[in-house]
C-alpha cells in the first residue's frame, strides 16, 4: 500500500476514534446511563405481561399521589 493512504486512513480512523469517545463523555455527563432502576425491574419481571401490569400500577400511584 501506498504510505499515503495509509496515513489517510490512520488519520480518518483516529478523528473518528476522539468523536466516540467525545459522544461518549457527553453521554455520561448528560445522564444517558444514570437508569439503574431498568436491569433491577428487568430481573425481577419475567415476562412482557408482568411489565406490563407493574407500568400501569406505578402510573395509577402516581395519579393518585397527586
């Protein structure tokens, strides 16, 4: 291969490495993975039904909350 092109590449891979890493650090910062409530409920329901049932309790609570 031709050293250009592998000096293009290189670089095009590593603008393209620093801008996932920057949108990941964005992420983190805005609170993109603060949900830890999400694998918690995911274990203790089995199925679609019983998510289901557990998404309307919680909505009638706070309905009635407020």
């Amino acid at each position: 291969m031709d050293n250009g092109i592998i000096a293009i590449m290189l670089g095009v891979s590593l603008i393209m490495g620093l801008l996932g890493l920057i949108a990941f650090l964005w992420g983190l910062r805005s609170g993109q993975f603060d949900d830890e409530n999400k694998f918690t409920q995911g274990i203790l329901m089995d199925s679609v039904d019983e998510l289901n049932e557990a998404y309307k309790n919680t909505n009638k609570k706070e309905r009635n909350g407020k």
